[in-house]
C-alpha cells in the first residue's frame, strides 16, 4: 500500500489529507493505521529537514 514518499512539507501535507479524504467517515483498518503513521513521519521528517528560505 506504500507509495513513494514525498520531498516537501507541502507535498507531505497534499499527500496525508489525500489519504484521508478517501476514508472519511471510517475507522481506519490497522493496515491504513501503518501507512497512516508513515505519511505522518514522512511529514515530520520534511519539517525537520528542510532548508530555512531566510
């Protein structure tokens, strides 16, 4: 179910809320929770390392 991970904080947010999106209304299924948790940690991982602009 994994998809490949995205670059930016931006991109990271898209990807998370598209997800989501698609389950809304639902419980998540513990599979869902997993990647869930990932895109979660691909998002905090984009915060962290990304290069300030000023």
């Amino acid at each position: 179910m994994a998809t490949s991970v995205p670059d930016t904080t931006a991109e990271a947010n898209e990807w998370t809320h598209e997800f989501m999106v698609t389950r809304a209304g639902r419980a998540l299924s513990s599979e869902e929770q997993a990647e869930y948790g990932r895109r979660l940690a691909a998002r905090a991982n984009s915060v962290h390392t990304r290069t300030p602009t000023s």
